[in-house]
C-alpha cells in the first residue's frame, strides 16, 4: 500500500532553475496539500485542492504554482529556484475535501536546495 | 488570519505525565488536530477535537476549549520513544473548502 508517494527526496537547484516536486496518492483521497517546513518556522501550507480542478493558496503561495488534473496528483512546481525557497517539502492528502475532520497523510519529504 | 502557538520545547522524565498546550486564534473554526512528527520523518496523525471536551486514545489524551481557543496534548506514561516534536493543527473555512495550519511545533525531550 503505497500511500503518498512524493518524488524526488533530494534536490540541490541553481538560482533560477525550475523544476517540480512530484506528489501521488493511491487513497482516492479529494484533499491534496504542499508544506514547506523550516527550522523554527513550523508546517506553513503552500497550496492545496479540496479536488480535481481545484486549487487554492495557502500561508506562503508566491513562487509556487499548482495544478490538479487528476485525483491522484499534485505536482509543486518552482518556476525560478531563489535560496529562500530551500526547505524540506511535504506533501499530504486526507479523505472527502469538503469534509474537514479527516485526518492528512504525509508523504516521506523532499528536502530542496537552492545555491 | 491565523495565530496558532505552542511552547517550543519541554522536556519530561520517563514515566511521568507532560501536557502541551496550544493556543489559537482564527478566523473560524473546523477542528483541531494533534500530530506527532520524529526527527526526519513526517508528520503523524494523533488525534482530533472539533467539541468542547477530552478525547482520550491509549496513553495521549487531548482536550478543547473553543470558547477559550485552547487545546492541550495529555501524554501519559512517556517512554523514550515518545521524544519527538508535536504538532498543534486547526482546520479552518477557505474560499474552496478548508485549510488546515499548523502551529511551530513543541519539541519534547523524554530524558531516563
């Protein structure tokens, strides 16, 4: 049973590179999220879809973008890597998105970096 | 906008007792999550308040007051293994449904 799968867990960027952070559960899950996480900084949500079609922003949203064209996909996408932007990445998915005492699931994390 | 706090680090003996206490403020109120996240890995769901009132599972324990905007995180009997950092979340109304943010985090130390 897979669960989330998020790829890749290691990433090391230039300034100005894109590149996309790849998230996939196999729960039919509707609500699919991305959180950064940073020393002291806690779970801050990036984006998030309640379901296909269907996306909203989150906490911290600028220099991200997302799509949802499927149920079972969430790709991240940095359209141009800054420092800033290195953090460790989850990414989360929970049952029925217009629901909301369902709990999320994560995935095991990508840890970016950018030079 | 959303104001969720917890103390950043605790640190209890095994065997005793520790409460984590988190506070709230947003703008509304779908429920609130506990979760508990060991070093390296990802989060994982503990438990979950949407009424006023205790939840008990096992050995944690968590507690609501949404007059109050206050939560706490009972864990009993702590054994090493419960040394990790735990996760104050609150679910709130969106444009497209809800979101669910998180606080910084307690990181608990379970020392012998």
């Amino acid at each position: 049973n897979a669960g989330v799968t998020q790829t890749p867990k290691f990433q090391v960027l230039k300034t100005g590179q894109s590149m996309t952070l790849q998230c996939a559960q196999d729960m039919n899950h509707e609500y699919m999220s991305w959180y950064r996480q940073d020393p002291g900084m806690g779970l801050r949500l990036i984006h998030y879809s309640v379901g296909a079609g269907i996306t909203d922003q989150g906490e911290v949203p600028n220099g991200y973008n997302v799509s949802r064209s499927t149920t079972e996909d969430f790709p991240l996408r940095l359209l141009s890597a800054a420092p800033s932007q290195t953090s460790v990445y989850f990414c989360a998915s929970g049952d029925r998105g217009r629901a909301t005492n369902e709990k999320l699931f994560f995935g095991s994390g990508t840890q970016l970096s950018v030079l | 906008g959303q104001n969720i706090d917890q103390p950043t680090e605790m640190t209890a003996t095994e065997g005793a007792i520790v409460q984590i206490n988190c506070t709230y403020q947003t703008s509304g109120f779908n429920g609130l999550f506990w979760y508990q996240q060991h070093a390296g890995e990802a989060p994982t769901f503990l438990s979950y308040n949407v009424l006023d009132g205790l939840e008990e599972k096992g050995r944690f324990s968590s507690f609501l007051s949404r007059s109050k905007g206050y939560s706490y995180l009972l864990l009993k009997e702590l054994q090493m293994k419960d040394s990790a950092s735990y996760l104050c979340a609150v679910s709130s109304p969106s444009n497209s449904g809800y979101a669910l943010n998180f606080g910084k985090g307690t990181s608990l130390l379970v020392t012998p």
